[in-house]
C-alpha cells in the first residue's frame, strides 16, 4: 500500500525526498525514493523505533528499504538500523571500529540521555559494521535517473561524519543537504567526548560547498535551514572553540 507523506506524518522536501522528527531525542531520519529503491538516513534510537521508521518508509515508497546512511554513531542515529535487515548499509570510514570496540560506551551514553537499559542492551547486541565505509564521496545510483552524494566531511561533531546530498530531480526542486548533527537548529550543536573541535568549522565549509547557497539543509535535530543559517553556525562553532 502507497501513502502520502501526511498520512504517515514526514514533511515532503522535494519529490521524492522528506523527513520525519522522531519523538524523544527530536532525531530527524530522512527519507529519499528512487526506482524501485528507498534510501533511509539514521535509523532512530532503538530497535522498536527503526522498525516504525521502516514501516512507514515502506509505506510511503510501496516496496523495501533498500539502502541505510548512518550520519555518525550516537545512539539516537545508529541505534535503529538492525531493524534494516538487508539493507545495503553505509557510515563513514571508522564507524565499524566504534560499532566493534565501543560497544559499551554507546550503551552507557544511551542509557544516560533516558534510553531504558533493556532497550540499550538490545540494539547494542544487534549493531553490525556497516558493509560500505565512505572514505571519500561516494555516489549511490538509485534508479529512475536519481543518483545520491555519500561525502565523509568530518571529523567534526564526531570523527566519523557522513552527509548525504539529493540533487534536485524536478523544475524547481531544491538540493537537499542531510548534516547529521554538523547542524543543529532546534539547541546549541553538541560537542561531547568524540567531538573533534578544531576540524569541525572546516567540516561545515565542506558541507556548504557540497550544497551551496540554494540548498536546504536538514539537521540531525531541529528545523530545516538554508546556507546563511550554516554559516553562522560555523562562524560560532570556530568563535566557541578558538578557531578560524
């Protein structure tokens, strides 16, 4: 069954292209359709919430999710994906080693930030190394003419940071820029223990020479912004941790 993006409470982007902000954490997830494909971005904080989020992407697409980004690995991104079961699966180069020595520490966080222990043990169990490390860019053809930009920009918020760009596939569709959480509109961009400082400004001047000024970007909490709200972003991150 086909539905609309109301109908399953996801804001239409462009054709083809929407997100949702789950509850809890304010997680935005994204969602980009091609020919007989669907490509997920983040899986949401916990299994039960991957499963929904699978659900409905199906829903709206009428077949399988074929394909899963992961933006970075905190738990309200990552935690979801093994509902994702036979998913291509992609994450920047270094996420595998996080998903394989971290273990513990993305449980921990979790169950910090309010995730129930039980919820944060069973993702943990689950979690598997993506099977597609971007190093670089990586360009995912999804069919039906729409191709897709994986680019690992960071280090940044964390060290491992992937963007995802939707150039536009109709007169009048804007190019779509998925951050993770390189942007934040909904509170002041977090910067934890995995935060690399000083390379984060120069992670979001890639992001925006990615994009351009013409692009929307879709943070990985909050509203959607435009180029002018990345570069004050920048300009306070660099003011924040002393550099340029």
């Amino acid at each position: 069954m086909t539905v609309t993006w109301e109908e399953v409470e996801w804001e239409r982007l462009a054709a083809g292209v929407g997100r949702c902000r789950l509850p809890g954490w304010d997680c935005t997830t994204g969602l980009v359709l091609g020919e007989g494909t669907a490509l997920v971005v983040d899986a949401g904080s916990s299994l039960a919430e991957g499963a929904w989020v699978r659900a409905h992407a199906q829903a709206l697409a009428g077949h399988r999710v074929t394909h899963l980004a992961l933006t970075h690995p905190h738990f309200d991104h990552v935690f979801g994906a093994a509902a994702f079961a036979g998913a291509e699966v992609y994450g920047a180069v270094g996420l595998d080693t996080v998903f394989a020595f971290e273990r513990e520490g993305l449980r921990l966080d979790a169950m910090r930030h309010g995730l129930p222990a039980a919820d944060a043990d069973e993702a943990v169990d689950a979690l598997t190394a993506p099977r597609h490390l971007v190093s670089g860019e990586w360009t995912l053809d999804l069919g039906g003419g729409r191709q897709v930009l994986l680019a690992n920009v960071g280090p940044g918020h964390t060290a491992y940071d992937l963007v995802v760009l939707v150039p536009g596939s109709a007169p009048g569709d804007p190019e779509i820029v998925f951050c993770g959480d390189l942007v934040e509109e909904s509170g002041e961009p977090q910067a934890g223990p995995d935060a690399v400082p000083s390379r984060w400004p120069d992670a979001l001047d890639r992001l925006l020479a990615l994009g351009g000024d013409d692009a929307l970007y879709v943070p990985g909490h909050g509203a959607v912004v435009d180029a002018a709200f990345v570069r004050r972003q920048r300009d306070e991150l660099a003011a924040r941790f002393g550099v340029s």
